[in-house]
C-alpha cells in the first residue's frame, strides 16, 4: 500500500509576472484545493 502526501509548492513557473503589489494566483491554489477536500478526496492522513 501506498503512503499519499500532499503538499503545499505554489510555483509560478512559466506564468507572467503579477501585476506589482498582487498577489499571484498559485499562491492560492493550495488553499482553494484544501478547501476542496483534495486530501481527504486522496486519502492522505491529515497532519497530526
């Protein structure tokens, strides 16, 4: 059996540079992916 981690590497590799005093969009992916269930939905264990 596999072990799943998820973790949290927001990149904005090869996407345009944010507008100056944005925030860029992947830095909130991993929350908005989160919020989605995303770990649970994989069935990785929640960090203790």
């Amino acid at each position: 059996m596999r072990n799943i981690v998820v973790l949290d590497a927001p990149s904005n590799l090869g996407l345009r540079p944010p507008a100056p005093g944005t925030v860029p969009g992947c830095h909130k992916l991993a929350g908005a992916l989160r919020e989605q269930r995303i770990v649970q939905s994989l069935g990785a264990p929640p960090l203790s």
